[in-house]
C-alpha cells in the first residue's frame, strides 16, 4: 500500500449555521480542518497509507482534532504535542452573491511555534511515497517555514516525491517576511506543483494573460495558463508536473470547475462541472490535491490522474465541512459521465 505523509496544521473550524452571518448566530457548528490534513482524510478514504504530521497542543481540544483524523482512517502517530491551543478558524458561508468570509484565530498554536529539529523527518519518511506540504504552513511563522524545508529536504534526500499546493493566503503573512523571501526555496525541492492564478502571481509575480476569473462569467480557459506553467516549470527545475485548478464564479453558489496539468510537453485539459449549487467550497483544493495524488500514484496516466482530481473536488463542494468524505467509486462514477445524483438501492 502506498504511504503519503501530509505537514501542515489542523484547526478548530467554527461556522454559523446554514448560511447565517456572524451576527446572527448564537452558536457555531464545530468541524477540524486544514489543507494537508484535508488531503489527508482524502487519501484515507482512497485505501491509501496516509499519514498526518503535525504539532498539536496537549489537551482536549487537540485530542478531539486527533480523534477527528482517527475515525477517518489517518496514521497520526508522529503527531508532536506542545504549544498553547489549537488553531481556529471561523467561517461565514456566502451565497449568491455574498462571498463567504474567514477570520483567522491561530496565533500562538501549537504548529505556529513549532521549530526545525522537533520531527524526526527520517523517522516519518523512511517508508514513505509521497510528502506533501502546502503554502499555508510557511505563512503561518518562521519555525513552521524553517520545519517545512527541513522535511522537503529529508524527503530529496531519501527520494520520496515531494508535491506542494501553493495556497496564498495573504491574512496570514504576518512574521516579517514575504511570500517570495520564502517560498522559492521550498518550492525549489518539488516534483509536482499545484496553484492556480493567485498563487502563482503573488507568490512568484506570475500571472495569465487575458485572465480575469471575478468577472469572466464563469468562462475560464485551460490553455491561458499555459504561458505561467511553463515559466513555473522553467522557475522550478525539478518539477515534473505543474497544475492550476480552474474556477469560474458565477456566484457563491454557481461555479464552473475543471483543472490542467502540464508536464513539460503536453497540456492536458480535464472536463468542465457546473456546480450549480454549492454546499461548501471550502476544501475544494484540498480534495483537488487529494485526488491528484491518488490518480497519478494509481493511474496509468495524468489524464486519467487529472480528471480523477477535478470529479473529486467536484464532489467535495456537494459536502458540508472541509474533508472529502467520497469514495474511489463514487469518483469513478462521476467521471464515468454519471452526474445523475440517482439515490442508490
């Protein structure tokens, strides 16, 4: 069986019910998530070894977050205990034309205080296919960027593929350094990259021409990506794949959906959804990343990997929370042309 381990953060996510606002509500559903364990509890649902690493405070909220990742099948034995709480993250669900909203509330987590030297990289790695990290971690301090290049590099060093979403999240770079001081170095140790048109421009000033996806109408195209995946792939010499997700938004609640992968030499163009009635988005890249893994550690080859990754998050947005919670078959199904939603007997 194929052993993916995932760094990152999980957090306390706490969102008013239905599409409430904040001022309306007077209690929070609770659901744990973050990007790499969402990839995590995506590649569990696959049949896949997955293992989450992480630095957890040693409490109860924490051992609530690690139950979480438990019942979904992830290995979290190297899991390090330590720091004050556990981040948290509120959510305000949008619709139509209200966007939803995210207010961070993870300073002082236990993964924000972690340090190089606190995991045993080759301990974790020795047995593994894949490591997988995100954009999300090094923005969150300067101990959690200097852990993550410590694991990308004990990962070159042992010759475990190594792939990143780059994931920009501007709310959280707040340590003194910038995007672009930082992630090249990381970036620079990876076989497979995930972004799409915000990541690449504010990580690397890269950015599509003639692309505007806020006022596009929901109409995205593969093939103007294709200029930033090749100047990725000429930035970053060792990756072998380059991919954006493509996102049209109609609304909060109206998206078109589909995905690229470059590999060098071809463009390959997986089939566009209209999710015509989103459930919850946030994730999406998440389970996106997390069926690329599977697919091309399954698949003969990146179309068939790329549409396995695009009927995944398509399938994502149909689920309240941030974890995928499908199955291999169910993916299947979809990308069979099968987008009935018959109820199954």
């Amino acid at each position: 069986m194929k052993k993916v381990v995932t760094f990152g953060e999980i957090m306390l996510r706490l969102s008013p019910p239905g599409f409430k606002r904040f001022s309306q509500t007077y209690h929070f559903d609770v659901v744990y998530g973050g990007g790499e364990s969402n990839v995590s509890v995506s590649l569990a649902n696959y049949g896949l070894n997955s293992c989450f690493v992480s630095r957890i405070p040693n409490n109860d909220i924490g051992e609530c977050a690690i139950m979480e990742l438990r019942k979904r099948g992830v290995d979290t034995k190297y899991v390090a205990r330590g720091g004050e709480r556990l981040g948290i993250y509120f959510l305000e669900t949008g619709a139509v034309s209200r966007g939803s909203k995210v207010i961070y509330d993870r300073a002082y987590s236990g993964m924000a205080s972690i340090q190089a030297g606190m995991i045993d990289w080759d301990e974790v790695l020795k047995d593994a296919d894949w490591f997988h990290w995100t954009g999300i971690t090094p923005a969150i301090s300067q101990g959690a960027a200097d852990a993550c290049l410590e694991a990308i590099q004990a990962a070159n060093k042992l010759g475990v593929t190594v792939s990143t979403d780059l994931n920009y999240r501007k709310k959280l770079w707040k340590y003194g350094k910038e995007p672009g001081e930082v992630m090249p170095d990381l970036v620079a140790g990876c076989d497979v990259i995930l972004g799409n048109e915000e990541d690449a421009e504010k990580h690397f000033g890269l950015h599509p021409e003639n692309v505007d996806v806020t006022h596009g109408g929901g109409e995205v195209d593969g093939k103007s990506y294709l200029s930033v995946l090749q100047q990725l792939m000429t930035m970053f010499p060792r990756a072998k794949k380059v991919i954006t997700t493509l996102r049209g938004s109609i609304s909060a609640s109206h998206n078109t959906w589909s995905g690229v992968l470059y590999d060098g030499t071809t463009l390959y163009e997986a089939p566009t959804y209209q999710m015509t009635h989103i459930v919850d988005r946030v994730g999406g890249g998440d389970s996106f990343m997390g069926g690329l893994i599977y697919g091309l550690l399954n698949y003969e080859n990146d179309q068939q990997a790329l549409n396995f990754a695009v009927a995944a998050s398509c399938l994502k947005h149909t689920i309240k929370g941030d974890s995928n919670l499908v199955s291999v078959a169910e993916v299947e199904k979809l990308m069979s042309g099968d987008a009935s939603g018959r109820v199954s007997r």
